[in-house]
C-alpha cells in the first residue's frame, strides 16, 4: 500500500526537481499476547510465548496461525557409534538463516538436540 506520495515538476532536462518531504504519521498498536497456540503442551506455548514476545526476524516460528515446531523428534540412526557427537554452531545476528540450519539439522535423522550448543558473536 501507498503511505504517501509526491511529485517536483521540472522545466527542461537541464534542472532538478525541488526538495519534497512527505510527512505522516502511522498508528498501530502492539499486542504481544494476541496469538492464542494450540500446541500439544502448556509448557511449549508458554516457551514460545516467551521466545516470540522478545525476538523478531523467526517468521514461521512466531506464526499466529500455522507456527512451525520448537520440538523436533528425529529418527534414530541405523548405526548408534554417532548417537553422542556434540554440535556447535556458531551464528552471527542472521535470525532466520540460523533458525532455518537450526530446523533442517534438528529434523536430521540421528540428531540428538541436547547435544547442540549455539554460540552467538555479538
């Protein structure tokens, strides 16, 4: 949608147009509590609650209608020699770059998630 608009006539291609400024006001109101999560357990919508209500840039995760998971429940391995390797993961501040590597690992057959540490650079 179009917030505001303006234009600067000008008289032969020799000249610039004159300075414009818009100037408007938004109005909105932030609720935090607006989505109501029916996940299996209480204490799942209350993590994400919390976690939705403090960060931006997770989309799907913090979706008021079809939220993705925050528990992942990945098959076991074939071969169990791997069952306790420790992951780390160091990120920077891309938000939606590491939750999506966060998922797709997670998702992972044979992935342990008490093994994963994430390590942030700030």
């Amino acid at each position: 949608s179009i917030l505001a608009e303006s234009h600067s006539h000008v008289d032969g291609h020799e000249n610039w147009g004159y300075n414009l400024r818009d100037q408007f006001v938004l109005r909105f109101e932030v609720s935090l509590s607006s989505c109501v999560w029916k996940e299996d357990t209480e204490a799942v919508v209350e993590r994400r609650s919390y976690f939705c209500e403090r960060y931006e840039g997770y989309g799907q995760l913090c979706d008021c209608k079809h939220p993705l998971p925050i528990e992942f429940y990945p098959l076991a391995l074939e071969n169990r020699n791997l069952d306790h390797i420790p992951v780390a993961v160091i990120a920077s501040n891309r938000p939606r770059y590491l939750f999506r590597m966060l998922r797709t690992l997670l998702s992972a057959r044979g992935s342990s998630p008490g093994l994963v540490t994430v390590y942030i650079d700030r």
